[in-house]
C-alpha cells in the first residue's frame, strides 16, 4: 500500500465512522461490525490461528500487555474471557536510553508511523506535544472501538516493570512489547508472578544462532537518536529466563507472519508459549 492508498483508506474510514477521528493513528485493523474496520498497520484477522489461544475462552481472566488498539483484547472477549488490558499511563513512561528526552522517542514513533520509506508520508508528521501522540495513539482509538464493540474490557494504566492490575491471570499476552523494555528480564520477573497457567510471546528473535543464550543490542550509538528498542534476546536466552523465573515450559508455538502499512513491509514473529505447568 503506497502513500495515497495509505492516506485515502483513512480518509474513507473516517467518512464512514461518523465520528471525529481524522488525527487518530490505528494500530491495529479491528472488525467494528457492518463492514467497517479500522486502518490499522497490523491487520492480525486472517493470521489469529498462528497463536495458541484456545477458541473458547469463556471463564478465562487474561491480561493483555501494550493493546494499542485493542486488537487482542477485544479477540480474548470475544471468545469469552474477562480481559484486563494493561497500558502506559503516559509515553514519558515509555522506556528511553539513559539521557534521551521525550522528543527523541515521540519522533521515532512519528517516523514508524509515516515512514521515510513510503515516498509522501514524511510530510504528514505533525511533530504533536507528548499528550497528544498518547490520545492519539493508546488512548482515544482503543476507547473508540470499545464503546462501537460495546466492550467490558478492563483498563489499567501502569508500568510493565509495576503492573498494577491485581490477581492471578490464565493467560498472558505479550505481543511486540519486550523488545521496548531496556530490561526485559525485570520486565519479565514483574510478569511471571501473575501468571498460573500461560505466558503467550509474539517476539521478534535476533538473526543468526539461537544458542547460547545472549541478547543482541540494537539501540545504536546515536546520543540523540531514541530507537525505541534496545535488546533482543534470542530464543534460549528467553527459555532459560522464563524457566528461572518459574515457567516448567518453554516452548516454540510457530510463527506469525504479515505485512505492516503503509508499504507493506513483510514481517514475522515467533511465538512463544511458558506455562507454569508442563
């Protein structure tokens, strides 16, 4: 999808939606019903049964880790559980390198969303103070679809390394949110209490050998320049991790695999499945 398909599928979502949501940015496609989805840059729809999620979830408590847009929350629901979706309470809270300001990451988010990659999207960039880029990005699109959805789904606001949600948790899902943490495995250790039965990674894995465990670091050098990511642990490094922190299982539950817009960027993830009990 270049540039004008890019532009045009959210001009037209917005016409139809009836509502005013022109500065949103949509993270996720979620089916709102009536043939209306919004324009997200992950659509997730056709790929849902890549992860281990049971079908039917009713009598399930899940908590969903960084929802964005809601996607998974809204799926967990709709196949019967009771979700808790887990979010920051503001980006000043989103992890930075020691010394990087808020500037330097809300412009690095900028760039992810309308990428120098697809020609025409850098002008779009609207350089938005700190409390905009979060109501328009975490906040206003994910309390958009839960009101057209009719949703019961329970927001908290807090830290991934203070998760103040309360209560055990079925299930876990963490989905391209790790690799955001400058450390994964306090981020892990905060997570693993919460947990009784699943623990569910959609985790970028770095290339080359997955043994012996190591994290490969791709924060660059740059003082100035926030990357928004700085580690990626490879798949042994993350077993043995979850293995310390109580997690009897490990295990590779396949692959998720996509595109990202505009551009249509391939992508893929491996999924990983820890659960408390073998």
């Amino acid at each position: 999808m270049d540039a004008a398909q890019f532009l045009e599928r959210n001009r037209l979502f917005c016409e139809r939606a009836g509502a005013e949501i022109s500065r949103y940015y949509w993270y996720h496609a979620v089916d709102l019903g009536n043939g209306l989805v919004t324009p997200g840059l992950y659509d997730y729809r056709e790929t849902i049964s890549s992860f281990p999620f049971p079908s039917d979830m009713s009598g399930m408590k899940v908590l969903d880790v960084g929802p964005a847009t809601g996607f998974f929350s809204f799926e967990f629901e709709r196949r019967g559980a009771r979700v808790t979706a887990m979010e920051l309470p503001s980006l000043r809270d989103l992890d930075r390198f020691p010394g990087q300001s808020v500037e330097s990451s809300l412009a690095r988010i900028e760039r992810m969303i309308f990428p120098d990659s697809v020609n025409g999207l850098s002008q779009h960039r609207r350089g938005d103070n700190e409390r905009e880029v979060y109501r328009c990005l975490l906040e206003a699109p994910f309390e958009f679809c839960k009101a057209r959805l009719n949703s019961k789904v329970e927001r908290r606001f807090s830290t991934i390394y203070d998760p103040a949600v309360g209560g055990d948790f079925d299930l876990i899902f963490v989905g391209d949110v790790l690799v955001h943490t400058l450390y994964p495995l306090k981020a892990l250790a905060a997570l693993a209490p919460l947990c009784r039965g699943s623990l569910i990674f959609a985790q970028v894995l770095p290339p080359g050998p997955q043994e012996p465990p190591a994290m490969l670091y791709t924060g660059g050098d740059d003082p100035n320049e926030d990357e928004v990511s700085w580690w990626l642990p490879n798949k042994s490094c993350l077993t043995a991790m979850l293995r310390k922190l109580g997690f009897a299982g490990v295990r590779e539950a396949g692959y998720h695999r996509g595109v990202v817009e505009p551009g249509s960027h391939p992508f893929e993830r491996v999924i990983l499945e820890a659960r408390k009990n073998p």
